[in-house]
C-alpha cells in the first residue's frame, strides 16, 4: 500500500473513531439523563478519541518514512560483499544510484555486474516488506489508539480540557514552523557566506570600493581578476530606496490622510481597494513600465535641459518603485489613523483647532507607530525588489549618487550571479550568499532602528 | 469643601419628592402629553446665549423638537433627563461640534450674545475657542501634561513667549485645581494620570483658551465618587467667571452644582426653572416622574 493511500485509510479511521467515541458518550449520557450530566459535550469525547487515533497513526508513518531510506540503504551496503565497497563516500553514493535505477527499471540488469544485479533485488524486496510493515504498524497503532480513546470515555472524564491542551500544541507547533525556516534560511546563508569569506577576505568585500565578479573558473582561462567590493552595491541599493521612499511616503500618508478624514465613506469604500491594486500589479509588469515608458521619458526631459542622462537610470526605477509601494504606507497609515478615537479629534476640534491642525498635532502623533511601520516594510519592500531594477536601471556597478546614471542593486547582482552554469563553489557564485547575509542584516538593523525610533517618540493613547 | 452637605441636599431632594411617588400618580406615558411651551421659567434678562425653536435632525430623524431656552450669564445650567433624550446632542449643537457628524442637521435660532451660531459667516473654529467643551470620557491627547494644556494657547497664538505660555499653563492648571499635584511633572504623559485628574486636565486645557461658555457633558460619568466630587467643586469656582452647561445623568449633582436647571424628554423641553424649584415643586408630571426616580 502506498502513502496516499496509507493516509486516506489513517483518515477513514479516524473519521471511525470520532463516530464511535460520539456514540459511546452518547450512550453513556442516555442513563444519567442527557448530556448535561457529561463533564464534556459528547464533541469534545468524539475529538478526543479521533485524536487518540490520528497522532500515534500520524508519528509512526512520519518517523518511517523520515528513516526508512536511510535504513534501508545501510542494509543494501552492507549486503555487498566486502571486495566490491568502494572506498570513498561518493563513490559509494554512485553505487548507490546504479543500484537504485537497476531496482526501478531505468538500467537493465544485464548492464551491470551480478554483485549490484543481486544488491538492486534485495533492495526491491526490503522496500516491499518495509511498505508493508509500515502499513501493517500504521493500522494496528492507529487503532490500538483509537480503542484506547473509545475505553476511556466516562462521564467524568475531562476530555474538554485535554483537547484543549492538544490544540494548544498545535498552535504552538504551527508557530514554531515560520520561526524554524527562518533560522534555517538564515543558517544556510552563513555557512555558504562563511565559506566566501574564507576565499575573498572580508575587508576587502564589505569596503572594496569596486565590484567586477568575473573570475577564471578553469585554470587556462584568460579572465581579469574579481573584485568583490559591496559597497557600489549597497549605495545603488540605497539610492534607488531613497528615491522610492521620497516618491511613496508623501504620497502614501497624505492619500492616506485623505481617505481617512476627509473622504466621503462612498468614495472612500472605492478609492481604498483602488490604491491597494497597485501593490498586486506583479513587478515585472513595473519594470517594463519603467524601461519602455519612464526611462525614455527621463532621458528626454534631462536632454532638453540639457542634462547627460543614462538610458537606464536609478532615477526611473526610483519612481516606478515608489509607485509600487504607495499602497504599502497608505493602506497601513489609513489603518492606524481610522484607529485613532473619535474622543481625541473631537477634543482637539472642541479647542478650536482645524482639522488639518488636528490631524498634524494629534492624530498623526498618535497615529505614528503603525504609520512608522508602514514606511517600514514598504522600505523593505524597495531594499529586496529585484526586477524593476534588472529592466530599469541596469547591471553596471557604478559607485555614484547621482540618480540620472545607470546602477546596480544587491539583488540584481544575487540574481546575475546565480543564473546560468556555475561552479557552486567558486568565489562568484557563493558571493550571492555573501549579499544575501548582508541584506538581511541591513533590513535587520533598520527594523530594530525604527522600532527603537517609534518607542522614543509614540504618543500612547488609551 | 463639605461633601456630606452636598450630599444631604441631594437627599433631601429626593425625600421631599418621595411623598408624591406615595400618592400613586400612575406614570403612564399617555397621560403625560408634551406642553405646548416649556414648563416654568426658560428665559432670563439678558443672556449669554440664546436658543430659540431648535430643531436637530440625523437624517430623518428628529432628536430635538422646537427647544427654546436661555443661558445666563455666570450660571451653572444642568441639563437632564433619561437616556437618548437628546440633552448631549443639544449640547453639542451649542458650540457646532455636530458639524462633524454628516447626517446632523440643526436649524432654530442660536446666538452667542448678539452672534448668530449658525450664520454661514460664522467662524466656528472661533466660536470653538469661545465655547470650550469638556467631554463624557476624559480624552487627553497623547502628549506630556505641558502640551496638553499649551494646546490650545499654542494653536490661538495666545502667547508669545515661553514665559507667557507657562503662566498660562501654571494658572489654568491651577484653576482646574490640578497644579498641586501634577507641578513636578509636567512634562510626563497626561494619559499616565488617575480617571479623576485626567478630567481635570481636559477642563484646564479648556479653559487655557479663555472661553466664555464650558460644555460640559457628563463629566463625571466615568468617574468615581471622589473624583466627582472634587470636579463639582471646580464647576462652583469656574462659574465665578466662565458660564457653565452641564448635561449630567446624576440628579443629585444637578442639585449640587446647578442654580437652573432644564428637564428633557424624547426631544422636548419640558420643563426648565430654579434648581430648587425644579427639584422640590416641579410644575410638569413628566419632570415629577423622573425626579422622583419612576423612569429614567
């Protein structure tokens, strides 16, 4: 029997076991004179009982199918005769691999030698048996657990509780997944960042001034020596963020303003779900946008003043950036600033404030936690946004703030030095790693920046 | 200040009324139709403001029907009656704070002295600083002791200096009867303060911007015992100098702080006349009914 099908059968059971911890409560209520007389609702018993079931069911065939292969290979190794183990572990694992594809068909037995022929049934015959204990493991826990759950139900049993305390867990296991992949991200970026800076020193990668990734990759290759120096990165980076921040937090909060106090709730019911579709425009819809439509029309502009304006322009993925992330600081500030009590404008109103004075001395004070938060992740939003800039403002390392020339951000280096054929483990590539660390810890800092800034300066209200 | 005095007149309010409740008038709503013009004594010579045939509307919904009545100058009005009688909406249609409601719509004639409340000339944001408000909920804004009070001088430019500006804070501080207490920190959140003290800073931040007339609506609703008593206190010394309208759920605080006092039902005035009058000898069956405490 296969997984699949393995896992429906765990679900007929448990389905089962909730119908039959249903009835038995049920049937020991009927005497004592209804339900009420239960500790708990007959609900809670049946759950109890389906999950008596499905978690031991659930553990055995994960626990199997996590160790299984391992098991089962170590056994196939240790079946060769001592004359035919090769050496060395990838050696081994190649052997490994002819076994496997000898067992499932795809290399026909005649092709190898007796020895391996003889291994690839043996591993044809493990893996059955190991499927049908599996099965046989599955069904018989999952049952011993289901009648376990079906003899214990009694009126006094605290079933209630107990599922309360399983869903608790739950809960907490769900969380604990996000909180665990992010650590595993983050672990696998720093060996790999580790294992760049045993290569390109670290001094020279965080303060070299020029970026020029190209390096031989076989000994008789004619190439120029790399240089890994981040810095033009992260200034691109930061200069395009800047120009997208400049562009969406007026904008943003004052829309946000408007929407909030001003508008009528009709228009405000439209325009809010309007505003926010431009955060589901998908960004390399933006970046076309930028390199056909804005770019060109930059150029003009800065050529008819007079100005020596590059094609592709930090400027024009700038804009069109910070029109991608409006939504971002305004669906967040309008949040917050509806939030704000009534009690507070009508306070500041009732001294004879206008409503603009209003809403600079009191709501937005108020208001400035979540709208700090909202500039926040737009800002992140602009520091890890790749493809506007791949399309708009080019790939040339240059060290420069001025925003009419062409640069380059973190992620679009991460990006050109991932794609295509390459070594996994030459300078270039684990440079990737290397920047992706440093992103991180740079939108790292910031959050912890902004967090640090909104607790000096909130204005707290009940 | 004695509070078991003003507590015992209150009480003796009530006793007096009691006797009546013993004879058994019936308080069947049809027999106590609306008059035709307000019960008692609405109007005074020369007053401060001056309400005639107000109507308010939210939407198609008529809240208050024709109320006529007059402030005096230097007295302490209550306004009372059972909840949704529409006391807090007329109230707030004193100084134009319904204006920030779409659907309310007010018409009558309201004049601040010689100034017409609803005159499409008028300045409300003048007539706001005018007639200051203090609220059901104390609502300090999020800002230091200080700034709250310095709020409304700081936004009417009614100090050039810093000096000025703290002689303002220090004396309405002071006349709100909070200076003691808050003066060595002054510059700490005003939302860190106890319910009673919040209040208080709301009615000195009031009364920062000098205003002729204080609204004040329920003011003492959220708090406790105490607290009230100290902010009636204050409403006895404001009304040297500041004329006062106060809506007010607690009959008994309408007897203490009031020298008038206007009864409302479903919309209408009924009845309006001396506090003692009102408390002891009401002219109305329906001002009977809820003073002596069958409905309301």
């Amino acid at each position: 029997m296969d997984t699949g099908n393995l896992l429906l059968l765990v679900v007929v059971m448990v389905a089962v076991a909730y119908y039959m911890g249903r009835q038995r409560s049920m049937a020991l209520a009927r005497p004592l004179g209804g339900i009420r007389h239960l500790h708990s609702l007959p609900f809670y018993y049946a759950m109890r009982a389906a999950l008596w079931c499905a978690i031991p069911a659930l553990v055995v065939l994960g626990l199997w199918l996590v160790f299984d292969d391992s098991f089962i290979r170590t056994l196939v190794i240790g079946g060769l005769p001592a004359d035919q183990l090769p050496a060395s572990e990838s050696a081994r694992g190649l052997l490994l691999n002819q076994i496997n594809n000898v067992a499932s068909g795809a290399l026909p037995v005649d092709s190898v030698s007796p020895a391996v022929a003889a291994a690839a049934e043996r591993l044809g015959h493990l893996r059955q048996i190991s499927t049908m204990a599996l099965a046989v493991a599955v069904i018989v826990v999952g049952m011993l657990g289901a009648a376990w759950g079906w003899l214990k139900i009694s009126p006094q049993l605290r079933a209630r509780q107990q599922v309360e305390r399983v869903l608790q867990v739950l809960f907490m296991l769900c969380a604990l997944i996000a909180i665990l992949t992010t650590v595993g991200i983050l672990m696998s970026v720093l060996f790999e960042s580790i294992r760049f800076f045993g290569k390109i020193s670290p001094v020279d990668f965080l303060f070299g001034l020029k970026w020029s990734p190209q390096i031989a990759l076989r000994a008789d290759q004619v190439a120029s020596e790399g240089f890994f120096g981040a810095i033009p990165l992260f200034v691109g980076t930061l200069l395009i963020s800047a120009i997208a921040l400049i562009v969406a937090v007026p904008v943003g909060l004052m829309s946000a303003i408007y929407l909030a106090e001003y508008a009528h709730p009709k228009l405000r019911a439209f325009a809010k779900p309007a505003l926010e579709v431009l955060a589901g425009v998908p960004t390399v819809v933006y970046g076309f946008f930028a390199a056909l439509t804005v770019a060109p029309f930059i150029r003009n502009l800065g050529e008819s003043m007079g100005l020596d304006v590059a094609s592709e322009s930090a400027l024009a993925a700038g804009l069109v950036m910070g029109v991608m992330i409006i939504p971002f600081v305004s669906s967040l500030a309008d949040d917050v600033i509806t939030a704000v009590p009534q009690s507070l404008r009508d306070g500041s109103l009732g001294l004879g404030a206008t409503q603009s004075e209003t809403i600079k001395k009191v709501i937005i004070p108020a208001a400035l936690p979540g709208i700090m938060g909202g500039i926040l992740l737009a800002a992140s939003r602009a520091i890890g946004e790749t493809m506007i800039v791949v399309m708009a403002a080019g790939l040339s390392a240059n060290l420069t703030v001025n925003p009419l020339e062409a640069v380059t951000t973190v992620t679009v280096q991460i990006v050109t030095l991932l794609t295509g054929d390459q070594e996994f483990d030459s300078a270039k590539t684990l440079a990737a790693f290397a920047l992706g660390l440093m992103l991180f810890l740079t939108t790292l800092a910031l959050n912890v920046l902004a967090l640090r800034i909104v607790k000096k300066y909130r204005e707290e209200y009940e | 200040m004695d509070n078991a005095s003003t507590l015992n007149k209150g009480q003796q309010v009530r006793r007096a009324a009691n006797p009546l409740q013993a004879e058994g008038k019936p308080p069947m709503s049809n027999e106590h139709p609306y008059p035709e013009k307000t019960v008692g004594a609405p109007f005074v010579d020369d007053p401060k403001m001056r309400m005639r045939d107000v109507d308010v509307f939210y939407g198609d919904k008529q809240a208050i029907h024709g109320v006529s009545l007059d402030i005096g100058k230097n007295e302490v009005v209550a306004l009372i009656g059972p909840s949704g009688c529409g006391k807090s909406t007329f109230l707030r249609s004193l100084n134009r704070m319904n204006d920030t409601i779409d659907i309310c719509r007010v018409s009558g004639s309201l004049h601040l002295e010689e100034q017409d409340l609803y005159d499409p000339k008028m300045d409300v944001v003048e007539l706001r600083a005018r007639v200051g408000m203090v609220f059901q909920k104390p609502n300090p804004f999020p800002k230091s002791i200080y700034d709250n009070v310095a709020y409304g001088p700081r936004l009417h430019g009614l100090a050039n200096k810093k000096y000025d500006l703290d002689e303002i804070v220090e004396t309405s501080l002071r006349k709100a009867g909070l200076w003691e207490e808050v003066k060595d920190r002054l510059h700490q959140p005003g939302t860190g303060l106890s319910g009673g003290q919040q209040q208080r800073l709301c009615i000195a931040r009031t009364i920062a911007v000098s205003p002729e007339v204080v609204l004040m609506d329920e003011p003492c609703s959220a708090l406790d015992p105490i607290a009230t008593a100290k902010i009636e206190e204050l409403i006895a010394e404001l009304s040297e100098s500041y004329t006062i309208a106060i809506v007010t759920h607690s009959m008994q605080q309408a007897a203490r702080v009031s020298q008038r006092t206007a009864y409302f039902h479903l919309g209408h005035l009924v009845e309006m006349n001396d506090t003692d009058t009102v408390f002891t000898k009401p002219q109305h069956s329906l001002t009977e009914a809820y003073i002596t405490g069958r409905f309301g």
